[in-house]
C-alpha cells in the first residue's frame, strides 16, 4: 500500500501535518510553490518505441499514477523510459529467480549467487535512482516542493533562456 499524500489542506500553522508544527510563512511558501506545478492544459507523453511490452506496461500504470502530481514533461520521456525497462527487469529477474532459485552451482562446485539476483539489484538501483530523479516517490516530490518554497533557483535555469 502506497503512502497518503500530505495534501497542502493538511497544513496548518501550529497543527501536525506530515510531522511539523507549520509556520504561516512556511504554509504560504508551500502553496505558492504547489501553484508552479499546476498545468493549464493536459500533456501527452509519447511511450519511446524501444520500450518492450513489459515496460510499456510500466510507463502507462506510472504516467495513469502521476498524474495528479504533474511533474512529469515531455523531457522526461526518455528517462522516464529508462526507469520503465529498468522497473521491467527487475521483474523478469525475479521471476527468473523464483525459477532457478537464489543460488547455482559453479564449476567448481561452489555455491554462488545466481547471476539474475545481481541482475534484479542493478536494475532495482538504477529503477530507484531515476524515481528520486523524476519525482516517482514521496520523498522527491517533498524534496522538489521544499525547494521551491525556499525560493532555490536551478544554477543553470539561464542556459535555457
């Protein structure tokens, strides 16, 4: 089951919400910076074509889930494509674990870890480290709003202008 999402409501000055007593200054800071987010018109991302069935899956349940929170863009297709295949391997790893087991014998005789748990923790690395990239997971997403209520600016936000 997934966390509940502290909405902007549950912040109120002095009351417990998300596990601190709120400021005024801060409750504002916090719903102007929630304001930024919000998307005048629909977006349409466009699944990349080298993603395999699994992943496709993947991306459709993830973008459905997101959704609400609008953080994801058309820039993020193709990261957001990696963290798919990646979520996409784990699964086919753990799969191919539950078949062949934790462990295999080498040639030796020796009993080592089965190449598809090496596999299954690669993949699940990097599936983590582009969801706190794309803002997949409560913690990004707090740590993306808690920035924008600080008033922190992106140092390279004038390359773009």
């Amino acid at each position: 089951m997934a966390n509940p999402v502290i909405n902007f409501d549950h912040m109120r000055v002095g009351k417990k919400g998300g596990g601190k007593n709120w400021t005024k200054k801060e409750v504002a800071a916090r719903e102007e910076a929630a304001k930024k987010f919000e998307r005048k018109k629909k977006l349409k991302l466009r699944i990349p074509d080298w993603l395999d069935d699994s992943a496709r899956k993947i991306w459709r349940k993830t973008v459905k889930d997101m959704e609400e929170f609008g953080v994801l863009d058309k820039v993020d297709e193709d990261v957001l494509g990696i963290y798919c295949d990646a979520v996409s391997k784990v699964q086919e790893a753990s799969r191919l674990i539950d078949e062949f087991g934790y462990t295999e014998t080498n040639k030796s005789g020796v009993q080592v870890p089965n190449a598809y748990v090496q596999m299954s923790q690669r993949y699940a690395n990097i599936a983590l480290a582009y969801s706190n990239k794309l803002g997949l997971n409560a913690e990004s997403r707090a740590r993306l709003a808690k920035r924008q209520a600080d008033g922190e600016t992106d140092p390279n936000a004038d390359l773009f202008d």
